[in-house]
C-alpha cells in the first residue's frame, strides 16, 4: 500500500517521505516538515500510532494537514479523527482516483489557507501605524491617540477634510487590534440614495421590496465580529440616522422586511469631513446619534497645517517609483518643492499624490521638473523664480535625498542655510530656529523689494495682513 501510493504521488510531481512504521513516521516529521501526511489508523495493530502521526503532524509549524486511511471506517472513529484535527477521511478499499482527488483538495485548502495568513501579514504590516506618514506635531498627536485606543471597543469618529486619510487611519485602527482577523468592512454613505444604503447596511429578506429576490445579509452582519467602517457619515437620512442608533445602542440588527433582530459584534468606525455640530445645529443630524459615534474622535490635520510633511511624503510616494526608460529613482528639483511647499493643497495628501503620479507618468527623464506637474502647481513658476533672485540659494538642483525621507541636504525646505551650515549648535528648539529663519527671509525680501510691503507680500504668498502679523511678532520677539 505505501508503494502503491508513493509510486502515485511521485508521478504527480511531488516529494514523497514514505514510512511503513509509526516510531519512523513520528521520527521522520520534524525533519520532513511535510505539507501533507496520508497515513492508516492502525499501524503495526495499534491504533494510538496513527493518531498520535496525526497529533504530532497538527503541531508543526506550520501545521501539517492529514489524510487518514482505515479499514475499519466508523462513524464514531471519523468523528474522532476529524475533532483532532484531520483534514479528510478515506475508507479502504478505496479508488486511486479518489485519494488523488482528495490530495488535490487538500493542497488547494493548504495553499489558499498559506495565501490568506500572508495577505492578512501584508495588510497588517501595510497599515501599521509607521505606514501613516508625518512629522509634525499635530500627526504626533494622532499617532498616540490611535496607539492607545486601537485594541478597544470604543465607537471612534475620525476628522478630517477630503484626502487626509480617514480611512487609512480607519484600517490602522481595525488592523492594529484583537479584530484583525475578522472582517473590515468600508462603505461611503454618500455613494447611495437612501433605500439602497439601507439595505447595503442592514440587509433585507427576499420579497421585502420590489428587486429584492433574494435574502441579503448586510455589511453589517458581514462585519460580525470584525470592524465597519462608515464614511462621510453625515451625509445620512434622518431615518438611517435613527436605525444606525438603535444598532449602536442595542448591538443588534433588523433587516428590511424581517421581523426579528440578529445580534451583531460590530465595531463602528465613523468619518466626516465637515462639522456635525454646524448639522446638528441646522437640524440635520441627530445629536443623540452624535454622541453616540463621537465617543472617541481623532482629528487629522489639513496638509496645508504641515508642510513640514511634504519633503517626507514626497519621497514616500517616490519610494516604489522608477524612471520607464532609464530604470532610476525619481527626484524633484528644488524648484518643485518650493512650489509644493507654496500651494495651498485644497485636496490634502491625496492631491499630493496624484500630482506625483502624473508627474512620474510624463516626465522624460528620472528628474521631475515643475512643467511635468498638474498646471495648478505650475502656475508658481514665477513666484518660484522671483524668489530665486532674490536669493540664489534657491537654485534647480535635484534635492538631496536624506535619510528621513526626500531632505534637503545641509539647506531647509525653502532652500535656506541650515544653522549648522555656519557651524553653530543645533537649535534648542526647531520651532523656534524656523521662526527666527522666516525672520531672516522675511527682512531678506523686505530688503530687495524696497521695503514695499505689498510686494513683498506678494513674492512670499502671503497676505499683507499676514506679513505684518509676522513683522509684528518679529518686533516683539
């Protein structure tokens, strides 16, 4: 029989340990490691051997799967092999057809199975929390809040305009606590007129409303024991408003048409990027609902708030890219990153990185020039160049590329000398060496304009109430 089997399996292509004792077989699998162990029942008239294979082939790592063969098949001796674990059962006699099928099952379970376990340690590792990109003291901030409550229960409102990653920080959040494993479910609220969204969200019984053929379970029967995630949920009816209260408050949901109530293990995660409390105030939205998503809420900040986070960004979004042609690493000029640092990004991280996208989809060299961005960051080309005449640090060379992401070698983001370039300590404070640094150019335009304040706050891109602000704050520092 182990001949016969061996001779099948080879044939098949695959590498064959073959044993005709139990002691060998429990011996040979440590230093096998087999994906797949056939092996009888009752080796040698004892029965304890096979399943003792068995229990020895579940404890590896990783975990064996195993076919058993008796020719004493009972009901009550398949139910036990299958509680310890078995992945199939076959009775002699049996067809050699039948147990090739069988193999081929259980490659196919095992193969998908290793598939899902390195997927799921992709996304984890994908939306770890250093995956989330920033600096800044106000993304500081989000980081810790989202460490310290990833692995609760707590219903978590997340703030924030278009493109600053509600939902980046939505899967950190899920993928980061003890409901990895089960599913996260997203879904935008204004993507659907509202008898569609309720039975996206609910589900609904079969005849419950015209086109409705079948039962439909709902995300949020989907989601059980996982994490759904509600997108712009302002953008709700009043009355899905008043059924996503009652899941909340009673964990338990209602399809359309149906009667009787399931109860759910949902964690709910919600987003908008607009107030709730101007809705609420306008009647709109529910405040008892309000309370009920704003248990916790982590508010992440515009990108025109840190534009100390652009040089990382950029080089984030560089990092996978390379040049079709010449196969090199993209760089942006200095000229692109003093217009970058100049737009306002009304679209946040994602206009950020569309714009290097488009531009590494035209550019004609590994080089990204300023012509090879969206026109709405061209436009600065000007203001770019005044500033570079005024001062000639700010020059076309491709930026340095630094350790902690696309830095800017010995000069800042606007092309100004470090302090350490002229050998003094590094600054106590770095928002105060930026202050004083701003200062200094400030008074350096000032200069070269006359003291025409207008111009001067034309060339910095700024508003003239804004510039004597800053002279303002200047004086009394």
């Amino acid at each position: 029989m182990v001949q016969m089997i061996t001779e099948m399996l080879r044939a098949e292509g695959h590498e064959v340990f073959p044993f005709t004792n139990g002691s060998a077989a429990l011996a040979g699998l440590e230093s096998t490691a087999p994906e797949l162990v056939i092996t009888d029942l009752y080796l040698e008239k004892a029965r304890t051997y096979g399943l003792e294979v068995l229990q020895k082939a579940r404890t590896l790592e990783p975990p064996a799967l195993v076919i058993m063969i008796t020719a004493f098949g009972t009901i009550e001796t398949a139910v036990e092999a299958m509680k310890k674990g078995a992945y199939d059962y076959l009775e002699k006699p049996f067809k050699l057809e039948e147990l090739r099928l069988c193999v081929q099952r259980a490659l196919s379970y095992n193969q998908a199975l290793s598939e899902n376990v390195f997927l799921r340690k992709q996304l984890k590792q994908k939306y770890q929390f250093s995956q989330i990109i920033g600096n800044a003291s106000k993304m500081q901030e989000v980081f810790r809040m989202i460490e310290r409550v990833a692995d609760t229960d707590s219903t978590i409102l997340v703030l924030g305009e278009s493109g600053t990653g509600k939902e980046l920080v939505a899967r950190a959040l899920h993928f980061n606590s003890r409901r990895q494993l089960a599913p996260f479910i997203p879904i935008n609220c204004s993507a659907l007129p509202e008898n569609l969204l309720e039975s996206e969200l609910f589900g609904h019984r079969k005849g419950a409303f015209t086109g409705a053929i079948n039962d439909k379970k709902g995300l949020f029967l989907e989601a059980d024991g996982g994490t759904i995630f509600l997108d712009e949920v302002a953008s709700m009816s009043p009355m899905l408003q008043s059924r996503l209260l009652r899941v909340l408050q009673d964990k338990e949901v209602r399809r359309v048409g149906d009667n009787t109530p399931v109860y759910v293990d949902v964690r709910v995660l919600a987003a908008t990027n607009e107030p709730l409390e101007d809705r609420i105030a306008a009647g709109t939205f529910r405040e008892d609902l309000y309370y009920r998503l704003n248990v916790i809420s982590i508010a992440l900040p515009p990108l025109r708030d840190r534009g100390e986070d652009i040089p990382l960004l950029v080089s984030h979004f560089l990092k996978p890219k390379c040049h079709a042609r010449t196969g090199l690493p993209f760089r942006v000029t200095r000229q692109v990153m003093e217009a970058l640092h100049l737009h306002p990004w009304p679209g946040n991280v994602r206009e950020l990185e569309n714009a290097i996208e488009r531009a590494c989809a035209l550019s004609e060299s590994h080089v990204l020039e300023l012509g090879d961005f969206p026109p709405v960051l061209q436009r600065y080309a000007d203001r770019v160049t005044a500033l570079r005449e005024i001062d000639p640090q700010v020059n076309n060379a491709p930026a340095k590329p630094a350790a902690s992401g696309l830095g800017l070698g010995s000069e800042g983001a606007s092309g100004l000398p470090g302090r350490n370039s002229a050998g003094a300590l590094p600054p106590d404070s770095l928002r105060t060496f930026l202050r004083e640094q701003e200062g200094v150019y400030i008074n350096r335009v000032l200069a070269q304009t006359g003291g025409d304040k207008e111009k001067t706050a034309s060339l910095l891109g700024i508003s003239l109430a804004t510039l004597y602000r800053k002279l303002a704050d200047e004086e009394g520092c």
